[in-house]
C-alpha cells in the first residue's frame, strides 16, 4: 500500500499528538495529598507526650492567640514594594509600621507555578500546587480538600471576602458575604480595586464577622500592562498604603481590656518579574513580603532584616493561632516567632500538633516513611516531650527544665524542617502507565518517520506501507493478547488510579490495536529496508548517500540534532535562545558561501553542479542583492537580539525594549513603530487584491491608533493624558478588517480548490490568509515589538526573492530553513522556556469584559506568532514551489513532520528519566507545554498541506 509523503507525516504527527497528550495526562501529577476522605477534626489530634501513660494531659488544642484576623492580599507584591525603596517612598504608614510597631516581617518564598490559583491553595491548604493548575487556574473549580477556610467555617467562624472571584470558585459556599472581581481582564487596574475598597467602612464597622479576606488586582494588572518600572505602580502602592492605615486604625480602635487582640496580615501571592508578568522562578516572582501586625507582638525599634519563610508556612501558622486543626495536606511548619510571647508548654503543644499532622502525611506519602531523617527526628522530639512533661506536671521549676524545654523546642524545629522538606520533593504521584503508553507511542511514531525517510523524499513522494503483510501475521495477533494482558494486571495490581485504567474497554482495545499495528508496521517496514532481497538501488536510497550531501545540508542535519542533544541540559533549555541565534546567524554564513560559489566563483566543482546548478543570466544588481541578503538578515537579526533580553540568567539586564517604552522616548518609539507599520503593508500588500490592500492599511492606521489611544505611542496633534481612552473602538476596527481578509482569502482559496483549479487564484487565497494573520499580530504585538514583525517580513521577502528560488534549494532544506527562523523568531518576541514571559495582557485588546475562549486564543496567538507566521509563510511558498515540483508540498509536510517528532521524542524520554528532580518543574514543565503547542501547530500545517497536495498534483 503505497501513500503520499503529506498523508503519511499528518497520519504519524496526528498519532503523535495523542502520545504526547497521554504523556502529558501522566506527567502532571496530582499534588501530594492525604488519602483520608475526611477533614482534620479537634477530635482526632493527639494527647500531649507523657513518658508515663497516665496524667493530666490534653488533646485540645492551645486556646487561640487572635480574636479576628484580616488578610489584605496585593496581587503580585513583590518583596521590594515592600521593603526596598519603593515600600520607602510609597508605603510610608506600613513601612513605619514595619520598623517600629508591634508587627513581624518576612520574606516568604513562593513555589513555582507562580499563578494565582494556584497561590492561593497554598496559602489556604499549606499544599504544594501541581504545575497542572497553570492551566486550571484559566476555570477554577470548586476546592474539596481540606484547608484553612473549609477549618475556619466548619468551627463557626464567619468569613467576609472582596476582591479575585478565582476565591469564590474555589469556595463557593464558605463566605457569608462576598463580592467577586474579573481577575483576567488586565486593561483595568482601578474599578478592580475600588470595588473591594468601597466596602471596607461598613464592614469594618460591624461586629458581625470574624476573618476578612481582601485580594486587590491592580498592582498585577499594572505589572502585566506597563512592567514593575511603571509610574503606575507609586499611585498604586500608595492606594494599598491608605487601604492598610484605615484597617490598622479600626482594629486598634476595637481593641478591648481582657480581650483577644486582632490580627492584620499583608502578604502576596507572587511576585513579579522584570517584564511585568508571573509564573516562572526567578528572584522577583518568588519572594513576596508577608507583614503580621497585631499588639500580641512586641514593638520593634528599628527596621530588621527579614527572616525567609515558606509561603505554605502561613496556612498551618494561622490555623493553630485561631484555635483550628492544620490541613491534612499542609506541608507548612509554624512561624516560631507568631508563638514567642506563650507559653513554653503552649510553644511545644503547637509544635506537637504540626509534627503530627506531618508525620500523618508523610506515612501516607511514602512507603519508607520509617527511614526518613525528618520522621525519626520527631520521634526522638515527641519522646524528650514527654520527659519534659513529665517533670513539669511534677512541679519543676528549675532553670533545667527551661534548658530542656529550648532543646526539646529545637528538636521539634529541625524534625519540621526535614519532614516538610521530604514532602516538598515529593511533589505528586506520577501516571507512570499512561507516561510509559505516551512514550511509546511518540517513539514508534519517530523510527516510522526515520524509516520512511528516504522513499518520502524521493522523487516519487511516496512511502511504501505494507500494511497487509503486518495486520494479517501471527505477531500482531499475540503482541495484541500480550498488551491486553499488561492492561489488565497494571489495572488491577495499581495502588494509584490510572487514566488508562478509567476508559472504557472500547478505547483500551483501540488503543492497544493501534500500538501493536504501529510496532508490527514498524519492524515489517525495517525488516524490508534492512533486508533488500536483491532489489535494484532506487533512486531514493542513492540519494541518501552522504556523499550526495551539500554543507548547507550537513549544517541543516547536525544543527537541529545539536539542538536536540542540548535539552539534555536545564542550562541549555533555559537560555535556549542563544542556540537558536547561533544557529541562524551560522546558516546566513553558509547562505553567504552559497552565493558566492553561485555568481562570484570562476570554478565550479562537480558537488556544486549537483547542489546548485548554473543558473540562468541574471542582472549583477540582482546578484549583489542576493549577497547581500544573508547580511542583511544576519543585521536584523543582531538587532533583534537587543531588543529584548530574554532567557533567566540575563533577562534582567537592560534592553532597547526597555529603552524604548520608557516615558521620556515615547516619540522615538512612535517613529519607530510608525516606521515598522509602514514597512508591513509595503512588504505584505503586493500579492493582495485592491480590496485587501485597502482594508490592510486601514487596518495598520488602526493599529497605530489602538496604541495612540491607549497611551503607547504619540498622534502629532495629541498632547495631553485626558486623551486617553481604552482602545477598544479602534482595536475592534481593526479585528473588521482582520475578519474581511481572512474571509477574502479563504473565498479564494475555497474557489481554487473546489471551483477551478487556478494556481494564481490559490496563491493569492493563501497570501490574503497570512495578510490577516500579519495584521492581527500587529495588533496584538507591543509597540516595541513591532520592528520583530516587520524583520520577520523583509527576510521572507529577500529570501524568497534572491534566495531560495535562485539557489535552487529544495523543500526540504526550505522546510527546515522556515523551522530554525519560527524558532529563533518566538524569543526574537522576547519570549522564553518561562511561564512569566506570556503576555496575557494581548487576550484583552479590543475586550472590554473577560471573555474567556478569545482571551485564550489571542493570549496563544500573540505567544506563538513567531512560529506560526513562518508556518504560514512556508505554506505560501510551497504552495508556488508546487508549479514547479509537484512533490514540493509532500516534502515539506514531511520533513516538517520530523522536525517536530526528534525533539518531542527525546524529550519525553528526558523528562521521564529526570521526572523526580524538583528543578524540572520550573525548566522542564513549561518546555513541555511548549513543545506540545508547537506540535500542534506543525499538525494543523501538515494537514492543510496534506489537502493542498491532494488536490493539486498528489493523485497518482
């Protein structure tokens, strides 16, 4: 059975884009978490330790230390806001506060993802969050597991919130009073803000509550606007300065003589990095302050350096400071400091419970929980417990028993520290079957495309499947009973619930149809090529022959396998960019050698008549162009390179980007931007009809006015701020013009493919498509990455003009050139291997309200434009290279087929090797996602080749 190369590669991209889900499915492990259905009780706590089994001891918990406690949380308050400069100059009363009232600072280090979702569950549950939750965190569902809110509820408590509804999805029945803001719709930063604030003298004058919960969004929608450097940020943090004076000030003033004080806690969720986003793992994302202000704590004199804390810490803290049992799933340990003024019996009753509730989680955790330093720590702590009650029920009051009670005190501590530490390693149970099944069938998926190789890029374009001989032989029949068989006793042996193991048995018998055929089609095919039976040479096989290899295909092949052996490395996937720059900048050299040897070399060698034949006379300014094109990109892209640091080592160093939005160069990022628009609609309308022409610049003035209106950029006659507006009539004016090229281009391309098979009609439908997108992206792209766009256009347009037309360069070497330059262009956008670098802020242009699947689409789209526009881009070349190679679009499916299935494979092989290293989850994971993503991206351009080819030219 024989099938076209473009049918071939969708078929093994689809197979690999179920793997890759099945892997993903195991890999994103559910959070470590008791097994118990039920929530801790006062009930099941332990007594205190006694060396004898009987006295006076309790199983109550200490009484509380708060009467009320309120938690003002600032999204995305990084720990400078606070306690550096800008927490100086901005937040006077709170840093006065800080350095001489009754309060206690602390540096509270945050766990990567750091979203806030997933923030949240760990600042009530004391849990660490699975990465997985980034993508929950888009539709919160209804939080069911233990946690300090669920505690708080069920011991009577009366709980009041204002601020992020992502609080209510997650618990949905646990306020008496809520009122819940959009957290997704960035554009805003004050309404967000003034609906918690204006609630706040009512309800602060009633009695008729215990816990207040406030979440101000402003300070992190500034951050995804304008970046932590804006002159937004002052206003705001002196807002948040005011908010925390009035609650301090009504607190104090409810104080009572014999009463239980109040307690006040500042903290953040996260933090936020240089460019103004969040979720990744650098310094200024994961350290966020956390104040604790209350008359309990002793006055300071003078500002202190503050201490490092877990953010997971401060679940288990408040809970035994009001009275209320810890989370079966915290793995927090109580801030000694907040319990320095009670008791040394009380400081070691609280210390008690949190190693029980630890050690109650460790057994159920992990297997060899015996042998864990931390666990028998606590052991040797509980035991020197009781010996300490023991001599203080008898009456002791000697400065030994003191001593004691300080060893016994640091015994607790370091037993606390270990068993949160062991837990925190462990940060889920992996779905090792479904990641085995997912592994398997990416693999298979790769040595099917490397055996094909030769014959898809033959001239015929056309692969050999022998299906029959595979399907109908005695292997397949018993490799089926042998993964039937490996189905049921993981199903039935698993202490663990496996995805797999939860689908109906229609689907695990497709499924293990599939892979059975997939391994039998697999060796059938290796056999036959290892094997030729006397069979005359092909031509495809004589083409393999390295020999026959040109150095721009020697660079093509070890440049991408380069790149595959360095994600072996975290360093290397965390700056990766720098290997796609060098990459590019060394094929625009060989590029460069190219032409030489094409219109400037007097003696031409054999290999070079083979590669590049003579080509026909051209002009010597035509010549000139073409040599001067690799420069010219090799210049676009060194400026590139400066426009936006990227990566994590040295993406807080300054950058042209950051240059140019500052206030005082807002006119030269007007020219510039101004400049980067007018080169786009020369670069992209030529091969336009008259009616897209007109709509695209009018589309591009609508880009320009967007970001007038919005403040970006500077009209001629706009002077003053009061012009302002949010944008969102001129965004929407242009997504009109954005819709009619798209629909004028698919018209075309619908008439081409189904009406009449017009080559030039085709071309034309397929130019008007990438039009749109170019100007969507325009759009959605910030000002000072506009000149990315436009670079990305004038090397399509020289490359093709000069170039790949010229050299005579195959689709293959064009489908890989296209790959490398979409790589290389998705962090030229400033992004990286990094969840902060996504800018959500381009889902919200032209919304006026969170809408969430066009948030998503355009927040993908803006992301992923770099690569997808160059997809595009080899789509439309292809597409004319077909009048001249009728396997052309074969090809370059395949070969893009390829590309995408080496990395993937290596890398899920990576990743379930290296799956119990915490470091992966902040590297790792979200290189994942990535690679999955621009998996389907290749998927999605495989399959409209694949249409393409069989319409045109791919019927035998």
């Amino acid at each position: 059975m024989k099938v076209r190369s473009s049918v071939f590669a969708s078929l093994c991209l689809l197979l690999e884009v179920c793997g890759i889900a099945l892997f993903l499915r195991g890999f994103f492990p559910v959070p470590v978490k008791s097994s118990f259905t039920s929530k801790s009780k006062l009930s099941d706590l332990p007594a205190e330790p006694l060396s004898s089994g009987n006295g006076p001891n309790t199983s109550k918990v200490p009484p509380p230390l708060f009467k009320r406690v309120v938690i003002v949380l600032i999204d995305a308050l990084r720990e400078d806001f606070v306690f550096g400069t800008k927490g100086r100059q901005f937040m006077p009363y709170t840093r006065h506060v800080i350095e001489r009232g009754s309060s206690l600072s602390f540096m509270a280090r945050v766990r990567p993802p750091t979203v806030t979702m997933p923030r949240i569950k760990a600042l009530t549950t004391g849990s660490i969050p699975g990465f997985i939750d980034v993508v929950i965190n888009l539709n919160s569902q209804a939080l069911l597991e233990d946690s300090l809110i669920w505690q708080a509820k069920a011991a009577g408590k009366r709980i009041i919130f204002y601020g992020d509804d992502t609080w209510v999805r997650l618990f949905p029945k646990h306020f008496v009073e809520y009122d819940g803001t959009t957290s997704f719709f960035v554009s805003d930063y004050t309404e967000v803000d003034n609906n918690v604030t204006r609630h706040l003298d009512s309800t602060l004058k009633r009695d008729d509550w215990d816990m207040l919960i406030l979440h101000y969004l402003g300070l992190d929608h500034i951050g995804h606007l304008s970046g932590p450097h804006s002159s937004l940020v002052g206003p705001k943090l002196i807002e948040m300065d005011d908010v925390l004076k009035k609650i301090h000030a009504s607190l104090i003033s409810k104080e009572t003589e014999g009463s239980l004080p109040n307690l006040l806690v500042l903290c953040g969720d996260h933090g936020m990095s240089e460019t103004g986003s969040h979720g990744g793992s650098s310094d200024p994302e994961v350290r966020t302050p956390l104040v604790l202000i209350s008359p309990a704590f002793k006055r300071k004199t003078g500002m202190e350096k503050p201490s490092t804390v877990e953010q997971v810490d401060l679940a288990p803290t408040l809970a035994l400071a009001l009275g209320l049992p810890i989370s079966q799933n915290s793995v927090g340990i109580l801030i000694p400091p907040v319990f320095q003024e009670t008791s040394l019996r009380e400081q070691l009753r609280f210390l008690h419970l949190n190693g029980f509730q630890l050690s109650c989680l460790l057994k159920d955790s992990m297997a060899g929980y015996e042998k864990e330093e931390g666990y028998e720590q606590f052991r040797v702590a509980e035991k020197s417990h009781g010996n300490w009650m023991k001599l203080y029920l008898e009456g002791n009051a000697s400065e030994v028993l003191s001593n004691m009670g300080k060893k016994v005190l640091k015994q607790y501590l370091d037993a606390l520290k270990a068993m949160s530490s062991a837990l925190s390693r462990q940060l889920g149970k992996y779905d090792m079957y479904s990641m085995v099944v997912g592994m398997i069938l990416i693999f298979q998926v790769l040595l099917l495309l490397l055996l094909a190789t030769p014959e898809a890029l033959s001239g015929g374009a056309r692969v050999e499947l022998p299906l029959g001989s595979a399907l109908l032989s005695l292997p397949f029949y018993l490799l089926c009973l042998l993964c039937t068989s490996v189905h049921m006793l993981v199903c039935t042996s698993t202490e663990n619930s496996c995805y797999l193991c939860g689908l109906p048995w229609s689907f695990a018998v497709a499924a293990i149809v599939v892979v059975s055929a997939t391994l039998c089609l697999l060796v059938t095919m290796a056999v036959q090529r290892l094997v030729p039976e006397g069979r005359p040479t092909s031509k495809a096989q004589s083409s393999s022959d390295p020999s026959s290899f040109s150095e721009l295909d020697i660079l093509l092949l070890t440049g991408t396998l380069g790149h595959l052996f360095s994600l072996g490395a975290s360093s290397f996937i965390e700056e990766e960019h720098q290997s796609w720059y060098f990459l590019l900048s060394t094929l625009c050299l060989a590029i460069f050698q190219d032409v030489c040897r094409t219109y400037f070399s007097e003696r031409r060698g054999p290999a070079d008549e083979l590669c590049h034949p003579h080509p026909r006379e051209v002009a010597p300014s035509k010549k000139w162009l073409a040599l001067a094109t690799p420069l010219l990109t090799l210049a676009c892209c060194r400026f590139l390179r400066s426009l936006n640091q990227t990566g994590v080592q040295w993406a807080h160093l300054p950058d042209l980007g950051h240059w140019l939005t500052s206030a005082e160069h807002k006119v030269a990022l007007s020219l510039l931007s101004a400049s980067s628009l007018a080169l786009i609609l020369i670069l992209v309308q030529h091969r336009c009809s008259l009616v897209s022409k007109i709509a695209l610049a009018l589309g591009l003035l609508g880009v320009y006015s967007y970001r007038a209106a919005v403040g970006n950029v500077l009209f001629p006659w706009q002077h003053n701020l009061r012009d302002l507006s949010k944008g969102t009539v001129e965004a929407r004016f242009v997504y009109v013009f954005v819709l009619g090229i798209l629909f004028s281009g698919a018209k075309d391309l619908l008439r081409s493919q189904v009406v009449t098979a017009d080559v030039r009609l085709k071309a034309r439908g397929l130019w008007e498509v990438y039009s749109g997108l170019v100007l969507l992206a325009s759009l959605l792209f910030r000002p000072h990455n506009l000149p990315v766009l436009s670079c990305s256009l004038l090397i399509q347009t020289a490359m093709r003009q000069f170039i790949w037309w010229e050299q005579h360069y195959d689709a293959a070497q064009i489908t890989i050139m296209h790959y490398w330059f979409g790589q290389a262009f998705f962090y030229f956008q400033g992004n990286s291997n990094n969840i902060a670098t996504v800018d959500i802020s381009a889902g919200f242009v032209g919304l006026d309200t969170y809408v969430e699947a066009p948030a998503i689409f355009l927040t993908a789209f803006s992301t992923y434009a770099g690569p997808l526009l160059w997809a595009c881009h080899l789509v439309c070349y292809l597409s004319l290279e077909h009048a001249r190679s009728t396997t052309a679009m074969a090809h370059g499916c395949y070969c893009f087929a390829l590309l995408r299935s080496i990395p993937a494979a290596a890398y899920v092989i990576l990743v379930t090797a290296l799956r119990y290293h915490l470091f992966i989850w902040s590297v790792f994971s979200p290189k994942l996602l990535y690679e999955a993503m621009h998996t389907l991206v290749s998927t999605a351009m495989c399959l409209f080749l694949t249409v393409m080819d069989q319409n045109h030219g791919g019927r035998p």
